[in-house]
C-alpha cells in the first residue's frame, strides 16, 4: 500500500516538474529574444554615437547586456582583433552556431541573429542603422509569437502535467 501512494506521488510529482520546466522554457525564450532586442539597441546607439570599429562596438555593448549575450559578443570582438577565423560573416556564423549549439539560444531563433550579422560590417553606416531595423522588427515579430505561445502552451504544459500524474496515479491503484 505505501509502495503504491510513493509511486503515485513520485509520478505525480515527476510530470507536474516537467511540465512546469516546458513552460518556463517557453518563458526563457521570450526573456532571450527581449535581450536580444537590448542588444540590437545597444549596438544601433553605439554606432550611431562613438562611430567606432565592430570590435569596440561589440565589447562595449558586452558590458551592458546579459549572457548568453554578453559572451557572445566579446568572444566575436576577439575574433575580430586577432582575425584567425577569416571575414566578419565568417566569425559572425561560427559564433552564433557555438550559441545555438551550447544551448544559450533557441535554434528556431538563429535567423534572428544571422539578419542582424549580414548587414554588420561591410554596409555603410546608414545602412547597418536600416539594417538593425530590420532585425529589431523581426524580433518584436518573434517576441510577440514567443508571448502568445507562452500564454498559450504554458497552461497547457502545466495542466498536462498534473492531468498525466493523475492518469497514472489512477492506473496504479
């Protein structure tokens, strides 16, 4: 008898965990695209105030921005300075795919960060600004799909969790 009431409320236990960790993946990515969009900013105001190179517009914007963010843009400034892996857009992909591929960004996200490097670096500055634009609007897209699936599929994910527990609790006794 105790075996069972353990089982239960290890199964219950166990789904409402994840559903609670679906949803707040959902919410971890509405707060990752909202700092991507902090760093588009940033980095349109740099340009447009200190003028200056990739590489210092990167590692100043790195001070004022979150991780995963924060890293990624020191280590694609360092990239830049000692150029051991080619042009920019080449640095640019590498590091975006070493932030999709340790888990610190959304994959079904990375199109967001490739539109902000195409237009990085070999555009003149009127069109890096136009550029930045662009790439903020899609984010606001992003983030807007990101809030109404949040709302959506987090309840969903919570309910489902303790529905699945209760199932399986039931057919355990």
């Amino acid at each position: 008898m105790y075996i069972k009431i353990f089982i239960c409320l290890s199964f219950m236990i166990s789904t409402i965990a994840i559903g609670v960790m679906k949803a707040e993946e959902l919410n971890k990515r509405v707060q990752c695209l909202l700092e991507l969009k902090r760093l588009m900013i940033l980095l349109q105001g740099e340009f447009r105030v200190h003028r200056g190179t990739l590489s210092e517009a990167f590692v100043y914007t790195a001070g004022r921005v979150e991780e995963p963010f924060s890293g990624f843009l020191k280590e694609t400034a360092k990239g830049l300075d000692d150029r051991s892996f080619g042009s920019f857009s080449d640095i640019w992909e590498e590091m975006t795919e070493q932030l999709v591929a340790r888990g610190k960004f959304f994959k079904n996200d990375q199109y967001l960060l490739d539109q902000l490097g195409r237009g990085l670096g070999y555009l003149d500055l009127t069109m890096q600004m136009e550029n930045i634009n662009l790439a903020i609007c899609q984010t606001e897209e992003a983030i807007k799909s990101a809030k109404e699936e949040k709302n959506s599929k987090g309840k969903l994910y919570r309910t489902m969790g303790v529905t699945a527990g209760a199932f399986l609790s039931l057919l355990i006794i």
